[in-house]
C-alpha cells in the first residue's frame, strides 16, 4: 500500500575516538569500491572484536561500517546481522540522544523494510520515534518518511486501527506546519482513504482519495508514476460506493500510464486490470470485463509461482464473469482450477479451502445445482466450525450461505434456524449498521416471505434498506435491491400504496445501468407488473414492458449462438412478453368500453 523512499541516506560511518578501527584490508577495499571484499573484512574484523570481550561501544564502528557496506553489495541478510549487533551496542553504550544510536535504528529499519518484517518494524519504529521525535521539535516533518512506514508496517499485521491513528496525525503534523497541499500531505490523505475503505468507510474515505488526487495532478507531471495509485486508491473507494462509472474513469487512466511505463511492474498491472475488470462488470459490460480479467490472469500465472493464492482469487474473479455471461461451463471450468489451486498448495484446515469451495457452492447453486451446492455448502461450514479460533465473521455467512441454498431448495424451515445463527454471529462480530449485516438480514426476511410469514419478515426488510441507505450513496443499486425486496413484500400484505413509490424509486437508479443490465431490466418489469396486476396504468406498463423487452433483447444479442445457455438466458423472460400481451388487451378492452 505505501511505498517507502530512501529512509536513510547510505553513507560510511565515520571513526570515533576510542573504538576498533576499520583495519587496513576493509580501507583497501573500500577505496576500490570492492563492496564484497570490504563486507567481507568487517565481517572478520567485528567477529574478531566481539571475541575480546570489549566493554562499552569499542566494535560500534565496524558494525555500523559491516552494516553500510554489506547493504551496497548488495547482501541485505549481512547487512541485517551487522545493524543488530549495532543497534545491541549502542542501546546498551549509548545515551538516548546520541547519533550513533539513530544511525544504527536507520540500517536496521532499512534491512527490515527491504525484508518485509513488518511485525518486528512496529516497534522498532516505535522506538526510534520516541528518541527522535524530542530532537526533531523543530522540523517534525523530517520523520514522516518513518510515520508513513509505521502506518504501513500497522496495516501489513492487520492493525487497521494503528495505522489510522498514525495516519491522522501526519495529517495533522503537514497541516500544523504549513505544509497543507504538498504531495506529502496527499499521499497522508490517499492512504488514509485506503484504511478507511477497508473498515467500510468508504464515504469518509471518498473526500481524502479526490483531494489526494487532486493535488498529485496539480504537482506531478502527468506521466509520473506515482500518480498511478492514488487513481487506484480513489477508484477503490469509487467501486465500493457504486460509482462505476467514475471508477472505471479513473481506472482507465492508471492503465493507460502504467502501460506507457516499459520497466512498471507486471504485477502492479495485472492489479489494475482486476479492479478495472471489477468496475466494468459491474457496469452490465461483462464481455469488456472478461479480456481485463484473463490478462491479468496471465500476468500472474507468468510471474507468481503456480501456487499463490492470487491465481486462484483472479480464476474466481474469473468465474464470476463468465457465469453473469452465461457462460456456465467455462465459469464452472475456472472456478474448479481456483479450488485445485488450494487443494494442491494449501494445507489442510486453510482457511483459503473453505473460500475456494464456497465460492464453486455458489457457482453451482446460481445454475441450479442446488443439491451439488447444499454438499460443498455443508463442507464449509465444518471446515469453519472446526477452525481455532473461530472466524465469527466466516463462520456467519457459512450459516447463511447454507441457508441461502436451502431456501433455493424450498426447505425454508430447516434454513430458518441456520439464518438466526449466522445473524447472531455477524450481529456479535459487526458493529450495528454494518453493511454486511444488511446480506443476513435480506436472506432471513427471504426466508420469512417465502413462509408466507411476511409481517414477520418486514422488519428485516427495513432493517436491511437502513443498513444500505447509511452506509452507501443513494444511486447504489444495492439499495434499489433493498427496495425492491421491501416493495415485494408489503405488496403481498396488499400494501400497494407503499409498495409502488419505492419500485419507482428503485427503478429510477437502475436508470444509471446500462439499459442491457439485469437490474434495469428487472426494475422495468417489476414496476410493468405492479402497475398491470391493479390495472392503474395499463399505458405506463406497457411502455415499461417495452424497455424491459429492448434491454433483454440487447442482452441475448451479446450471446454469440442461439445455444442451450442462450435460450434458457430467453426463457427468464418469458414474463414480459406475457405481460405485454396481458396489458395490451386491458388497452385494448379499455378502448371497447369507451
């Protein structure tokens, strides 16, 4: 997520007075610029050293030296070695005040930062700021190559909280200083934006990531590479909120410089095709995702080795396309490579398993294959009971994925008591309002509708649209899904009155979907058929069943052969030529009666 530059500059530690000197073989060395040869006597000169016994500081030098000339060789592990045994001399030797001090932290962090050793780099970082921060009073900003590394250091071991704080207060450190605007205090911004979309702040996150941007443009070159995440980071936040549009905007833009960029990394691209892919498909534009989604595939398999569980996330990414297309056997092809992935390079009890089999369930149960799902379905969720600890949150949703399928199956008494489970799991883990809470509550009052139980599901109806409408931008399309749910539910109390104004509702954000896209289509001819059924505007309807018939008619012309899959594709929409028959011939009485 943050990308570090130069935290100490590499220059030769100086001699002292009173400690080992650098002996003549490593000055030789040195002086031709043998790196190797100059490590390799400071290795023997500092082994020879420590082996007297010295007290106090006296080997210092040729540590901090060993530590220097090892990181230019480039030997990152001896380099490592040499700044531990620095940094044990002079904690022990020195005041906290001293430079040496702050110079041996600095090659230790650098080796660190090279290494990724993000649990051990908190609190050295820690430590090192409590000892530079009363030095540096004056000009505070000189750490914040050390604030932004210990906020990356917090969100690489899971400490989202942590690395908020530090982030909020280098915000607040560029704009005490006068220093609001620079590139410093937006890329503060953009990563703070990162941490809040991942805590499910997206509309917090959403101001932070545009100004970031915004000031990156102002400052940088157009072409310059560090303008590539910050459009990723907005983009992010863009997708979470439903603003695809926006997000593939600003996708396209990252893409098109990565691209330009011959030495930009292979695997940071592949990253941006995912999220463009996301964005697109999300838009209804599903074969303009597909291409997106194998290139990033092929990226990875060509750089990553065969097991990484980035391949078999993007075979799921992949999956999920193919099915919205229709594809099922491609889909069901892809998504069975993601779970031998797992199987072959996970071990037993992973929680990755579970991910990959929940994920095939789900692609059978969408086709129908409800009772090969219920199987995959049951594996789960003994795989997360049997995880130590518990994952309250996936062992929530391996309840309601169950459960989901069982009411596909028309077993809604044995799904309900799952449902209530998996609730009172997420309602435990999640804090009250939680999007995610909102999935849970739609499935029960689902379950509760599909009973006939409709004033007991209505509650949770409510409680599902809330959840949306707080957490979410009033055109997301899942709260016309929210909406929609509801209104079918208080019309079966024959509550039209209130049912109708929230389909028109619902239907009017669907209008932000491409007229092809199953939502829009779905809101055309749910509102058709509200409207037909009391028979209030049998002309309305039927210009409605005319959209509804004209986006479903560009969806089948995205099929490429009138095949099994095309034509099962045709018979979902059966209902709206019915529908228009039916409204046509109240027009058509109505006419006769006048």
């Amino acid at each position: 997520m943050f990308w570090l530059a130069g935290i100490v500059a590499m220059v030769a530690a100086p001699q002292t007075a009173g400690r080992a000197e650098l002996t003549p073989e490593a000055l030789a060395a040195v002086a031709r610029k043998d790196w190797p040869a100059a490590a390799a006597a400071l290795d023997k000169a500092a082994a020879a050293c420590a082996a007297t016994k010295p007290a106090g500081d006296y080997c210092l030098d040729l540590y901090l030296g060993g530590a220097n000339i090892a990181w230019r060789v480039p030997d990152v592990a001896r380099s490592e070695k040499f700044a531990r045994a620095a940094l044990d001399i002079a904690n022990r030797s020195l005041p906290a005040a001293h430079s040496d001090r702050e110079v041996a932290y600095n090659y230790l962090i650098r080796a660190l930062v090279e290494t990724e050793k993000h649990a051990e780099l908190v609190p050295l970082l820690r430590s090192y700021l409590a000892i530079a921060e009363p030095k540096r009073t004056a000009q505070p900003l000189s750490l914040s190559p050390y604030y932004f590394q210990l906020a990356e250091s917090l969100h690489s071991t899971d400490d989202l909280a942590g690395a908020e704080a530090v982030l909020r207060r280098t915000i607040a450190l560029y704009e005490s200083s006068g220093e609001t605007g620079k590139i410093g205090h937006a890329r503060a911004m953009s990563d703070l934006a990162v941490v809040l979309r991942q805590t499910d702040r997206a509309r917090e996150a959403e101001p932070l990531a545009r100004r970031a941007l915004e000031i990156y443009i102002a400052q940088l070159p157009a072409t310059d590479v560090r303008m590539i995440p910050r459009y990723r980071v907005l983009a992010l936040v863009l997708n979470e909120l439903g603003k695809y549009a926006e997000a593939e905007s600003a996708l396209r833009k990252a893409v098109a410089l990565a691209e330009s960029i011959p030495d930009f990394s292979r695997l940071g691209l592949s990253t941006l095709y995912t999220s463009l892919a996301f964005a697109i498909d999300k838009q209804g534009r599903l074969a303009e995702g597909e291409p997106l989604n194998r290139k990033a595939l092929a990226i990875q398999e060509a750089s990553l080795p065969p097991g990484s569980e980035q391949i078999a996330e993007n075979y799921t990414n992949l999956a999920w396309n193919l099915q919205a297309q229709g594809k099922y056997v491609e889909a069901e092809a892809a998504i069975r490579t993601s779970v031998r992935l797992r199987e072959t390079y996970l071990k037993l009890g992973d929680p990755g398993l579970a991910t990959g089999y929940e994920a095939l369930a789900s692609i059978l149960s969408s086709q129908g294959r409800r009772e090969e799902a219920d199987t995959l379905y049951r594996r789960v969720l003994a795989m997360r009971e049997a995880e130590k600890p518990q994952n309250l949150e996936n062992l929530a949703f391996a309840y309601s994925n169950l459960a989901t399928n069982l009411n596909e199956l028309k077993r809604y008494e044995e799904a309900e008591p799952l449902l209530r489970k998996g609730l009172a799991l997420a309602e435990r883990y999640y804090p009250a309002g939680h999007p995610e809470l909102a999935i849970i509550y739609e499935n029960l009052a689902d379950n509760l509708s599909w009973q006939q139980r409709f004033t007991e599901s209505e509650p949770f109806h409510r409680k599902a649209l809330a959840v949306r409408q707080k957490g979410l931008p009033a055109t997301h399309p899942l709260i016309a899904n929210a909406m929609i749910t509801l209104a079918r539910n208080l019309e079966s109390q024959k509550r039209t009155s209130e049912a109708e104004p929230l389909m028109r509702q619902a239907r009017a954000i669907y209008q932000n979907l491409p007229p092809s896209h199953p939502d829009r289509i779905s809101g055309d001819w749910t509102l058709a058929g509200l409207l037909r059924l009391h028979r209030a505007s049998p002309a309305e309807a039927r210009s409605l069943y005319r959209r509804a018939e004209s986006g479903a008619m560009e969806r089948m012309r995205s099929f490429t052969a009138f095949d099994s899959i095309a034509q099962a594709e045709l018979r979902k929409y059966a209902p709206i030529f019915s529908g228009q028959i039916s409204v046509a011939w109240q027009l058509s009485q109505d006419a006769t009666k006048r």
